[in-house]
C-alpha cells in the first residue's frame, strides 16, 4: 500500500472503461487497488504467478482455467483493462438496461445473460472452437473429481451429459446447446459478484 | 559561546529525560503524560480527516475511502452442496436423480472469480488499512485534498516527529538494551538467594524503559489471569515488539533460535540472568528435542512461564491464523494471551518482505506511538478425557484470543506468506463436490437393486455420509 496509488489519474482510460464495463469510478479505484496488491513486483501487469499467489484459488479444482480465461490468447499478461473487462462478466445484470431494446448499434453488456454463458462456455471450450468435445467435458470432470472416481464413472458421467445436452447428435456441445441446457438456471444470480458501494 | 549553549542545552535535555522518563520507569509509576499525548494526537487527527473531507467536497470530489470490509459482498458460506442443489434446484425440478449438470461449473467459476477480487489470505500479510489520516506520508491515500493548513500540519508533524521524538527514542533504546545487557552482568554479583528477586527488578526495569523508548502505550486487561510458573503463555503474533509488550508487565522465559551479532550477544546475555531456550538451528528441526526441553522447562516450577507464538510468522493484527500445535502437546496449563494494536498512531506489523529489522525499527521509532491492549485470558487445558487432541486445542485456544481481541479467526496456515497452498485443500473440495455426484449415483444402484417399484423416500435421507 503506497501514497501514490489509488488516485483516478492513475487508471489509464478511466472514463472509457467505466462505460464500456458499467462499473462505477469508486469500483474502478478499488479494483486498481486490488489489481496493484496482486502485481507483486510493481510491473503495472498480472502474470501467471501472481494469480498463483491467491490461495483460496489455488484450491479451487478449476483455479488454473478461471486464471487462464484472464490471459487473451498469445499473451502472458494482463493489463488493468483487461483485468476488468474479465470481471465485469460478473457484474450483476441490470434488469432494466438489457430490456430497453436492442437498437442494433449497442452492443451487449459485459455482464448480460448471453455474456455470462459465454464466459462459462470457454471454461470448457478450452481450445476456443466453439463447441465442447467430449474430451473437453472429460478434461473438465477430471479436473473437478480427479481421484474421488473411477476412470469408468468419469466417462459415464460424461456420456450423460452429452446425450442430454447434445441435440443435434453430432457429439459434441455447441454454445447455442449449452445455452438451451441451461435455460432455466439462475445465471444472473448465480454467475454474479455484488460489489459493494 | 556557541558551545556553551550546546553544552546547557544537552544537560537540560538529560535532566529531562532522567527526571520524566528513566526514573519512572526505574520505579515503575506513571506521569501520565503519554496518555495526554494520546488523546490529544487523536484530536487532530479526526481535525486532519474533517479538512479533507472539506477539501474534497470543495472540489466535488470523492475521497478515497479503504473499505475495511473488502470490496464485495460475500454470501454467508453456505456449503458446496447447498449451493451446487440451489443451482440446479431452479433448473430441474422434477428430477429426482441428480447427476452431473453442466451449471455445476458456476458455482466454482464465481467463487474463483471472488478470491480474485477479495481473499482471506493475502490481504494478512500487508499492513491493515485505516479510516482517517495520521498524519502519516506512509498511510496517506489522498495527495491530492490535502489544503495548505494540513500541509503545514504534516510538516510540523515531521519535524516532531524525526527532530525530537526519535533521537529521544533512539537514545532509551541505547539505554535500555545496554542495561539489559549489563543487568545479567550485575546481577551475578549478588547474593544467590536474591539472584531470581534482583533479575526480576532489573528485567522489568529495562523492558520498560524499552517501552518508553517506543512511546508503546499499553492498557492491560484481566491481569489476574496473568501466566504463572510452570506453563506456556500463547500470543498472536504480529511483530518482534509483542515480546516487549508483554515482557514489560510480567517475566518470560524466551523461545528461539540462537542468532550471530548483535542479536546472540543479546541472547546470550539474557540467559545469564533468567532461564531462556535457545536453539541451535539444526536442532529446530528435531521435534522431539524441541517439546523434551519445552517439557522439562514447565515440569520445573521455579521457572518462569515460556512465551510462544504459536502462528510462527507475523500477521497483520486483524486476524488469528493457524496455531501449530507443537506447544500444544506439552500437556501443561496454556495461558493465553491476545494483543490488539491500535493502528492509528502507527501500524506496528512487521512485514518481513519489505522491510527490514532496522528500517522497522526505524519506521516504528518515528510513528506518533505504539498503543495497544493486552488481554489475558483465564488459563485452559487440554481436555483429555474428552479425546481433545493437540490440534483441535490449538483451534479452541486460537477461537478465545480471536473473540477477546475482535480479530477474524482463521484456518489458514500463516506460512501461506511464502509457500503455496497444500494440494490437500483442493482435494477437499473435489471430494465434497464428487459426494454430490456420485454418492448419489450409488443410491441409484441401490434403488434398482432392491427393485419393488415403489419409491424408497429421498435420496438426501438415505447417505448418512452426506452431509457434514
């Protein structure tokens, strides 16, 4: 914790920011903050590393996905830009601004409904192809099951979820199927992080 | 002429400090002066938040205020599987099988996201954040709201504070540890029988001139549950100067491994005069050798009571972390102890990885004060007979000194500062997550085994493992 930091000057493209990512100029100093406490070696970006260094995260069996979905691909770090617009996926949706029409030159909120799924869906589709093999579900199970089952529960496990999700039997799970398969999730809620005031 | 004026000004200065510092604390009685000077530093402080709060106003402009609650809103932790059934709950109500459902990924992508943007853990190892300005450079977030009358108070503030404060201060220490040095010496030559009586006098007389020598203002609490002969006094751990602290009002047998330079001659000197346990550091390891001398120390009931912190590492004195159990398994009464600094005359937390001993000292010599409080804590044992073993003793005693001095209680290890997260933890969580899935699944089989047709009752009742 400096004297320098926190200050709105420091922020680079505060004002485009805020709109782009819909939050607030205090939400934006606070997560400065943050983003500045994790670059441990003052380097102005986030590496592999300092993600690492966050405990409950490296207990977390899908940590190293969650870290990665930050990195766009090719790069090996991450700017404060890039830093939020990753977390304002996780904004709660505001109900009423995602109604208001679609005139076709808005783009979609960071944190609307489709944009939340998406974010969830490169979770699985690690390889960006735009659909899930099963061998992505697989990697996935394991990595949240690891050694608590067997081999062939791994597999039958994903056999089911690929049968009921996939609806046009080509084996695998595209965006459009993931979304229909959880249609009546509470995502808004769910894939939501409240920020304080 | 000149010199002249030098030379009255030194002795005056000596007198002074002879007369209002070193001999109280020789004798063990109070002017008060330190706790005027508390409150008035208080005073200006709040005066010092209000004209910025005024300057930021002026300029419509939001003051920079550290949420000591963290920046978002987390959920009362309800369990993995509460949380997994809520996600799913809204997705499908009619089944009555749960399996593996592809939302299942949120509830372990949002709680990721969170310890991102806020964990328990590393915010512990770096100095506490504070609601209103000390008039400190080093806790001051708000450059640019500070009006000319503020500046000239911070600047007054820093003349006081490295022109007069700490060569005073730095001159008590010199004093302190030079007797503490000697005292063993002196102490020799007396009588035997009065040895431990005269050692007594002279250690309590140097810890407080320490004391002094750091304007450490102290409120004891509950003094009579004071540690005793013949048990360990537990403390959190949140800086080297916890030993003064607590050294000041009563006398410690140290533990500790055996330094080189100015550090070992200070230990070796200590021992002359009471009983401490140093380490060499091979022998640190050796956990047997460590609790065979610990033990033998209590079992000795002239000794005096051992002085332990259990976390190992400093914290940054808003929570308690993971006790070792090591003086746990002693098996002798556990005094505990719970010290809460007041961070507004100067953060005393000692973080190891950007500053060193000496720049510390420095850093806490030129702060307004140390103001703390000490609670002690009636005495608790290990219950035995109600299979309590050394760890979860450790929790209770942590859960007591967490409670007394508000601090957030933890399970996290402190050694977290520098070594990354056991796999164990994630293995934790995959199993709780996998009872979910597959502890359900064998329900399953167990219901088409036993194949009546008729529907055996819900899935939740019949594992007697789920659940915590």
């Amino acid at each position: 914790m400096g004297s320098s930091s926190s200050n709105m000057d420091h922020i680079p493209d505060a004002q485009h920011l805020m709109q782009e990512t819909g939050f607030s100029a205090a939400h934006l100093v606070r997560l400065y903050e943050r983003f500045d406490f994790l670059d441990k070696d003052d380097r102005g970006e986030l590496r592999l590393d300092d993600f690492e260094a966050v405990s409950e995260l490296a207990m977390n069996p899908i940590g190293d996905r969650i870290i990665r979905a930050f990195f766009s691909p090719g790069r090996e770090t991450v700017d404060f830009p890039s830093f939020v617009r990753i977390l304002a996926h996780f904004r709660p949706t505001d109900t009423n601004r995602t109604r208001n029409g679609r005139n076709g030159a808005q783009p979609e909120p960071a944190n609307s409904r489709t944009n939340k799924l998406k974010f969830a869906f490169q979770l699985y589709d690690q390889d960006r192809d735009g659909k899930i093999s099963r061998e992505e579900l697989l990697q996935v199970l394991r990595a949240m099951l690891e050694m608590q089952v067997t081999e062939e529960q791994l597999q039958s496990i994903a056999e089911r979820a690929i049968q009921e999700a996939d609806l046009d039997l080509d084996d695998t799970i595209s965006f459009d199927e993931f979304k229909k398969s959880l249609e009546k999730v509470d995502i808004e809620h769910k894939m939501s992080i409240r920020f304080l005031e | 002429m000149f010199l002249l004026c030098l030379g009255i000004s030194i002795t005056v200065w000596f007198t002074l400090l002879f007369v209002f510092i070193i001999m109280p604390a020789v004798l063990g009685v109070s002017f008060g002066i330190r706790s005027f000077y508390m409150r008035t530093l208080l005073k200006i402080f709040e005066w010092a938040t209000l004209r910025m709060e005024l300057g930021a106003k002026e300029k419509n402009q939001e003051l920079y205020k550290p949420y000591t609650n963290g920046i978002i809103a987390k959920e009362p932790p309800s369990s993995l599987q509460q949380e997994i059934q809520e996600l799913r709950g809204s997705a499908n109500s009619l089944r009555s099988e749960p399996e593996f459902e592809m939302a299942d990924i949120f509830y372990f992508c949002r709680r990721g996201v969170e310890s991102i943007v806020d964990d328990e853990v590393t915010k512990r190892f770096s100095a506490q954040e504070l609601k209103s300005w000390n008039l400190l450079t080093r806790s001051n977030y708000n450059f640019r709201h500070i009006s000319l009358r503020l500046t000239v108070l911070w600047g007054l503030g820093i003349l006081i504070r490295y022109g007069v404060l700490l060569p005073l201060r730095v001159t008590l220490a010199v004093t302190g540890i030079c007797l503490l040095l000697r005292g063993g010496v002196t102490v020799v030559l007396y009588v035997f029988r009065l040895r431990s009586y005269l050692s007594e006098k002279v250690h309590l007389m140097c810890y407080r001139i320490c004391v002094r020598a750091l304007t450490a203002i102290i409120t004891y609490h509950n003094r009579e549950n004071k540690p005793k002969n013949g048990g360990i006094c537990v403390a959190n751990h949140t800086t080297p100067i916890d030993v003064i602290i607590l050294a000041n009002d009563g006398c410690y047998s140290l533990v500790g491994q055996v330094h080189g330079g100015l550090m070992g001659m200070v230990q070796r000197a200590m021992v002359k005069s009471s009983s401490h346990i140093w380490f060499e550091r091979s022998e640190v390891k050796d956990r047997h050798l460590v609790a065979k001398r610990l033990g033998d120390h209590v079992a000795d009931k002239t000794k005096q009571p051992i002085l332990v912190f259990p976390e190992g590492t400093c914290i940054n004195n808003t929570s308690v972390m993971m006790f070792k159990k090591g003086s746990f398994e002693i098996g002798c009464t556990v005094y505990p102890v719970a010290i809460k600094y007041d961070p507004r005359f100067g953060d005393a937390f000692w973080n190891s990885s950007k500053f060193g001993m000496v720049s510390y000292l420095l850093r806490m010599m030129s702060s307004w004060a140390i103001v703390c409080s000490v609670w002690y804590l009636p005495p608790m044992n290990r219950e035995v007979k109600e299979g309590e073993d050394a760890v979860q003793f450790a929790n209770r005693v942590k859960a007591a000194i967490a409670a007394q001095g508000g601090l957030v209680d933890l399970i996290w290890d402190g050694g977290l500062k520098r070594a990354k997260v056991k796999d164990v933890f994630k293995e934790e969580q995959q199993k709780l997550y996998s009872k979910v899935l597959v502890g359900d699944s064998e329900d399953q089989m167990e219901d088409k085994r036993s194949e009546d047709g008729t529907p055996e009752g819900d899935e939740s009742s019949k594992d007697p493992a789920e659940g915590q």
